[in-house]
C-alpha cells in the first residue's frame, strides 16, 4: 500500500478512498489517522499523523528503512528485525529486551 492511499471499509468491502481524502503531497512514515466530522459540516475531516523529521530514522531510496520479518529462530511467532542507515552503514535496530538479554548473558560471564 502506498503512503498515499486511505482504505475504506464500506459493507465488509475495502475501498481505496483516496481521492477522497488526501489532497496533499503525503510521503511519509504514517501512524495514525483518525477521521470525524469535527467542524460538524456533515464531511469527515481527517487527522494524520507520522513519524516526521525528528526522528533518527532517516531513509532515501539508496537507503531504506527495511523490515526483514521470519521466524529465525523457530518458535512459532515472526521475529521482526528494522534495519536503517547511519550515514552510510546499516545497522539493525534490536528490541530492548534483545540488549537486556545480552547484558544478562555478560553479567553471568564475570
């Protein structure tokens, strides 16, 4: 799906309301979007949100943000792994818990 495109479920049917709603140029990493009439004018008004620039993840197309999702270690449950760019070296970006595991196991070694 493209970061342009508002999918709308109208009667269990999934509809790309796009036209409808964004009139703007909307490249980013969207999160949120909530959509009610809030000026009561009978339409629906959209409020959208995204990461923006002040973020550290940064992307290009010679260097993406990459999502890399499979059960690497085989227990039934998908293993995401986010990779993004510092300059010009990829670096992946573990979950907290994966740098609490390693603390652990480096404690037990001392």
């Amino acid at each position: 799906m493209d970061a342009r495109e508002s999918i709308v479920n109208h009667d269990g049917r999934l509809i790309d309301a796009s036209s409808q709603y964004i009139h703007f140029p909307s490249t980013g990493w969207w999160n949120t979007m909530l959509a009610e009439d809030m000026d009561d004018d009978g339409d629906m008004d959209l409020v959208i949100g995204n990461t923006g620039v002040n973020t550290q993840f940064k992307s290009s197309v010679a260097q993406p943000l990459t999502l890399y999702y499979k059960d690497f270690d085989n227990n039934g449950t998908l293993d995401p792994i986010l990779c993004y760019y510092i300059k010009d070296t990829a670096y992946r970006l573990l979950p907290e818990t994966t740098w609490w595991l390693r603390y652990l196991r480096s404690r037990r070694n001392f």
